[in-house]
C-alpha cells in the first residue's frame, strides 16, 4: 500500500506540473502573416471548441493543448507549434520534452505520435536526437519507478510473461545485451513491458539503458521521418503521391538494416523459443 501511495503522489504531482506547463504560457508571436497557411488554420481553430491545439489570434497564445491521437490532429499541432516555437522556441522544447519523459516514464502508449510530432517540429536530425534521448531517459525513469514502486505488482499481474522472460534472460545471459537489443528491434514484447518487468529481471541499468539508447534509433527513426515528411504536405491526400511513398519506403528500408542485421546475429547466438508466443501484444503504438 505504502508503494502504490508513493507512485500515486509522484504521476499526481508530474500530471499537476504538466497541467501548469500547457496552460501557462508564455506570448506567443503577436503578429500572423496574412494569408499565410497559419492565419487560416489559427482563425479555423479560434473558430471551433472541438480542435485538439488552438491559437488564440487574439492573444497570441496557444490554448487546450492535447496529445494527438490521430494524423490529422498531429499535423494541427505540429503546424501550431512550429509557428510558435518562431518566438518561444524554449518553451516548445520544455513542453515537448516535458510531455514525452511523462509519457514514457508512466508506460503510458502513444510515443509514436509523439515521435512524428519531434520530427514535424524540430526537424528530422534534431527530432531524431531529442526522441532517442527522452526514449532513453523515459524508459529509464520507468525502469526506476518499477524497481522502487511496481516490483510485486507486475509480478502479481504478468506471472506467466515474467516467467518466460526471466528464463529467456537467464539462458541468454552471457549475450545479455545483445539479446535486449533483439527485443527492442522487434515487437514481440511491448517496449512498456520491458521498461516495468526489468528491475523484476534483475537487469542491470547501465544494460537497460545502453540496450533502450541503441535499440530504438530504428523506430524512433521511422517515426521522426515520417513525421518531418508528413509536416510537409498540404493535404493527407498527398501521403499517397509517389513521391512520399517512395520516402517512406527509403526510411524503412533504412531503418530495417539494424534490424536485419541484429536477427542474423540472434539466430545464430541467442535463444529465442518462445520468446514469439509471449502475447504481450504486437501494436508498436504501445512504445
């Protein structure tokens, strides 16, 4: 009881300081272009009660911001936060990086959204740095959580996921790392899972943390891709045009290499049976 108490205090308290970050803002730019693509989307969204993001054309400041949970809403907050960041370009980077290590810290789904929102702002070189990093340290911050908080309460909930794991570990344990890098490559276990069932697993955290660093650059570059290619349409109709597909082809096949590669090794040095049969769940929206 004394642990669930503590973890309750801490996610209220990150949820109250989260709350505060997106409703106390600082001016945002005061003047619009006219005509400009952000003046038509800031007059559509002052207009309507129902948008995840708007802009207050008025006041200049961004209000009812809301984790995007679907392209359309992605690319009205990415466009609103890219013309904001022209003034505030601090206060996007807080926000952003504030909502992501909340996100993952909770095990809460949906960081993919906020990986194609990381490349839709900051640009696919940067996005990708910031996402790898917040990836990491939120995965970390779990991991802490989990150890300090949540040992019992996964074991009490996942007794069969956490047995196979704890004795793929163990017969994987002198490729340790190399083996939490094949589950990161690959959706056979939820990366939230991970993040909670290692203290459980007796991972040490500088493995955890090095195998999260190294083994998300692939699908955190996926996302951060696509994101800065889908900021750049004018319509999502233009998702089918040859030519994005053919980007975003470029970018899988990019990002498949390590996969491949890292699944050659695992074939030949690993132990994997059974690993595919967790049922832990295949949606990699839940990273």
């Amino acid at each position: 009881m004394r642990s669930l108490a503590g973890l309750t205090g801490i996610v209220a308290t990150a949820s109250v300081y989260l709350y505060l970050l997106s409703t106390h803002l600082p001016p945002g730019p005061t003047q619009l272009q006219p005509g400009s693509e952000q003046e038509g989307e800031a007059d559509r969204d002052s207009k309507s009660s129902d948008e995840p993001c708007t802009m207050v054309c008025s006041s200049g400041f961004l209000s009812r911001l809301k984790f995007p949970s679907d392209l359309e809403s992605l690319r009205e907050l990415a466009n609103m936060l890219k013309f904001y960041k022209t003034e505030n370009y601090s206060y996007v980077l807080l926000l952003f990086c504030s909502a992501y290590l909340y996100k993952q810290s909770f095990a809460i789904p949906g960081s993919s959204f906020l990986n194609m929102l990381g490349g839709a702002i900051f640009g696919p070189w940067v996005g990708l740095m910031l996402t790898c990093l917040l990836a990491t340290f939120g995965s970390t911050f779990c991991f802490l959580l989990s150890s300090a908080f949540g040992k019992q309460y996964v074991i009490h909930f996942f007794p069969e996921k956490v047995a196979l794991l704890q004795m793929k570990v163990e017969e994987n344990r002198s490729s340790l790392f190399f083996f939490l890098l094949f589950l990161r490559f690959f959706p056979m276990t939820p990366n939230w899972f991970l993040n909670i069932t290692c203290p459980v697993l007796n991972i040490p955290l500088s493995i955890f943390f090095f195998s999260v660093l190294i083994g998300l650059i692939p699908y955190n570059f996926i996302c951060v891709r696509t994101g800065s290619v889908l900021s750049q349409l004018s319509s999502l109709d233009d998702i089918f045009s040859w030519g994005t597909l053919a980007q975003l082809l470029a970018i899988a096949l990019m990002a498949l290499l390590p996969g491949a590669l890292i699944k050659h090794y695992g074939s030949a040095h690993l132990k994997l049976d059974g690993v595919t049969s967790n049922g832990t769940g295949q949606d990699r929206k839940s990273r």
